[in-house]
C-alpha cells in the first residue's frame, strides 16, 4: 500500500487506527478491505480525488463497498 498511495506518515497513522475501529466493529482481524475504506475516508478528509488508478481492482473487491465519507 505505501507504494500505491501518497500518504504521510501522520496519514498512514490515520489510516491504521481506523482500519483498526472497522475491523474491530466487523469482529475480525485487520484486512485489505479494512485498510482500503480507511484510506478512502483519510483520502476524503485531505480533500483528494479518489482515482480507480490509486485503488486498481480493490475497489471492486473488498468485502464492504467503498463509500463515500459522510458528516454527521
């Protein structure tokens, strides 16, 4: 993933704890699907397009959607 995705380190921090929150919420283990959600979400939050270039075919298969981040 560090190869694939442009991201400090303060990012990749991000990302993990909260690859973390969702795998905890689904009862499991962390997994690419996980890590892939969280990026989406820290990629909305620094305000990036989000490209099937960065992502590839893992955006088809994971095991949840990606979705778009929504505010509360």
């Amino acid at each position: 993933m560090a190869h694939r995705f442009e991201v400090t380190g303060g990012n990749i921090r991000n990302i993990a704890l909260v690859a973390a929150f969702l795998a905890a919420d689904d009862d499991g283990q962390v997994a690419m699907g996980h890590l892939l959600r969280a990026t989406q979400r820290e990629y909305q939050k620094m305000g990036k397009v989000i490209t099937e270039t960065e992502f590839g075919k893992a955006m088809n298969s994971s095991p949840k959607p990606l979705t778009p981040l929504t505010t509360r």
